[in-house]
C-alpha cells in the first residue's frame, strides 16, 4: 500500500473517533446506547483478534491498538464501515 493511502486511512480513523466521541456525548450527557455499541465493537475485535489496520500494512507498536480502533471503525455502522472500504479498494 501506497505511504499516501496509510495517511488517509489514517485521518479516515481520526474522523470516526471524534464523530464517535461527539455522538456519545451530546447536549451536555452521555448516550448509554452509543457507549455499550462502542465497547461491544471494541471488544469483539479485540476478542476476535481483528485488526484492519494491521491487515492494510499499518502496524501500531501494541496490535491491541489496532484492534480497538477497527472497533471504533466497525462501532459507527455497517453503512460507514462499507463506504470506508469502498474508498479503500478505489
């Protein structure tokens, strides 16, 4: 994979955990819902050993790491996680 297209998968990651993060945190509470999705997704990748990042050439110096963010990625749904693909294969 290009050096080029690890940075954008990498801004890609940024944008899902602050969208994330503002979804789990609006009007001044926390969403229960969108927190136990979080860590639900979380822990399936880390249970499960799934780790995009990892398979896309990009390698975090603790692959739990990669882990936890491919479930973040997998956390804001299918349709997102479908269209981030989608850009990867273009």
């Amino acid at each position: 994979m290009e050096v080029y297209s690890k940075f954008i998968i990498l801004a890609l990651l940024a944008e899902s955990i602050v969208e994330k993060l503002k979804i789990i945190y609006e009007n001044g509470k926390f969403n229960i819902n969108k927190m136990l999705a979080l860590a639900i997704c979380c822990a399936i990748t880390v249970f499960t050993g799934s780790d995009l990042f990892g398979l896309l050439g990009i390698n975090f110096n603790m692959p739990i790491i990669g882990q936890l963010f491919t479930g973040v990625l997998i956390s804001r749904g299918a349709g997102t996680f479908h269209d981030l693909v989608k850009r990867l294969e273009e």
